[in-house]
C-alpha cells in the first residue's frame, strides 16, 4: 500500500505547486494510480533505493528520478524503469 | 552516473511487472483484488528553474518517527493516515522505524534509513550543489494504509499546505 501512499501525497504536493517524483517498487501500482511522475525500481520491497549502507547506489537511484524532473518534454502520466542492471 | 531510462506508458506490457512472489498468499490475493485510486485529472507542476535553485524536501512511508514522537497507530482500521514531521537536521541513525507491514523485509531501512528516508543523500546532493536546499522538515507516513479517503481529504492536503510555507520546490517521495 506503501507505493499508492506516495502516489496519492504526490499528487497533493502537485496540485499545490510542487514538483514531485515518486519511487515505485510494484509496477502495476503505478500504472493503476497514475501518479506525476514515477520511477520505478526493480528491487524487492523494504529496499526501495537498493541496498543500505551503499551510497553510490542509493544516489544513483535519487539522480535517475530527479532526471525526471528536469526534462521538459515529459508529460503525465509519467512512468520510467530504473536498469534491472546497474554498476 | 547517467544511464538510459526506458520512459513507458500505462500501456505498458507486464514484462517489468513488479514481483508479487516474496508476498503471502494472503497479501496476493488482497493485492489482486483491491480496488486501487485512480489519479484523474493527473495533476502536473513542472519545474520551474533548475534544480540547482530549488528546495526539495523528503517523503517516506516507512513510518519513521523521531524519538519522543507519537508513533503510528497499528490499530487503526484502514490505516493510520497522520504523518510526523522529521527535522533537516536529524541524524537518520536517531529515528525509529515503526511501520506495522509484515509484508517486507524491515531488516534493510533498521540498519540504514537513508535505503527509504535518504536524508544523508539529500545533504550530500546539497553539499555538491545538485539542489540548492533541503528543508528544514520532512515528512512520514505509515505507507499501509488501505482506505485512504482521510488520506486524501485531510492530511495529504495538510502535509502540501506546510511544504508551500517551507516554499519548497521538489519533493522526493519513497515507499518502503
């Protein structure tokens, strides 16, 4: 439930102005709520930016959703896969 | 550390699906049948200058709460839909995770928050200048919560009302 949570807040914080990226960990989650904009990760759940006490892979996960922020020619409902695979 | 999205829309095919496999049979079959909230119209605010000049502030659903702090409510039927508010300068180390789901592995965001509340990345992302700033509070929530109508008409509401005074610009939002 933890994944329509964020969604349902995100789309809150958007309404009132903010720009919001939300991680998601169940695709079908975020393809059922719609949320802004979502990242979704290929981690199992409890472990939504990886893996813990690892820096660089958490970071690498906060920098692929805040891509999604930048890029102007995006649009809702926005839904991008982190790599199964990564450094 | 760039690399390439694979940017998909709600059409997507399942080839990504997110793994139901570690759930109970129990949790499946809830999960299958559940009546998910659709966002309509999807609301969108773009940014509006670059990340660089914007204040972000976090949002977790693993229900950490700050020592001292009321934590959530297990007992509530549909789910405790308050939030605490966390300060900026906590040390992550200092909260206690109280989120009630036995349907995930707590074992991870016990030995480091940061794997569901990045606070020590988001200073880090400060530190470097990818953000201008972090907020001076962030917010949590228990994710579990399977009636969200108080969720959406009061403190979901309540929660964007305090980050517009903070006037925050971006908001990362984690599940657990």
């Amino acid at each position: 439930m933890c994944n329509q949570t964020v969604c349902l807040v995100a789309a809150e914080l958007e309404r009132h102005g903010i720009s919001t990226v939300v991680i998601q960990l169940l695709r079908k989650v975020a393809e059922c709520v719609g949320p802004p904009r979502a990242l979704f990760v290929p981690f199992k759940h409890g472990y939504p930016l990886s893996a813990p006490n690892e820096p660089r892979r958490q970071h690498a996960v906060i920098e692929a959703a805040l891509k999604l922020l930048e890029d102007p020619a995006l649009t809702p409902p926005l839904l991008a896969d982190f790599p199964a695979s990564f450094p | 550390m760039t690399w390439e999205l694979e940017i998909c829309r709600n059409s997507c095919n399942a080839r990504l699906m997110g793994d139901l496999s570690e759930f109970s049979l129990t949790v499946k079959l809830f999960l299958k049948a559940y009546r998910w909230r659709k966002i309509d119209p999807i609301p969108w605010a773009a940014l509006k200058k670059p990340l660089s000049e914007c204040r972000l502030a976090l949002v977790s659903t693993a229900a950490f709460v700050m020592p001292g702090q009321e934590p959530f409510d297990e007992s509530i039927r549909g789910g405790d839909f308050s939030f605490r508010e966390i300060p900026g300068d906590t040390d992550v180390r200092q909260l206690i995770e109280s989120h009630r789901s036995e349907s995930f592995d707590h074992a991870g965001i016990q030995q480091d928050p940061n794997l569901a509340f990045p606070l020590d990345r988001a200073r880090e992302l400060a530190e470097r200048g990818r953000i201008r700033s972090l907020n001076l509070r962030h917010l949590t929530f228990m994710g579990s919560i399977t009636a969200p109508g108080g969720l959406i008409q009061q403190t979901a509401p309540a929660a964007a009302q305090l980050l517009v005074e903070d006037t925050v610009d971006v908001a990362l939002l984690v599940p657990v």
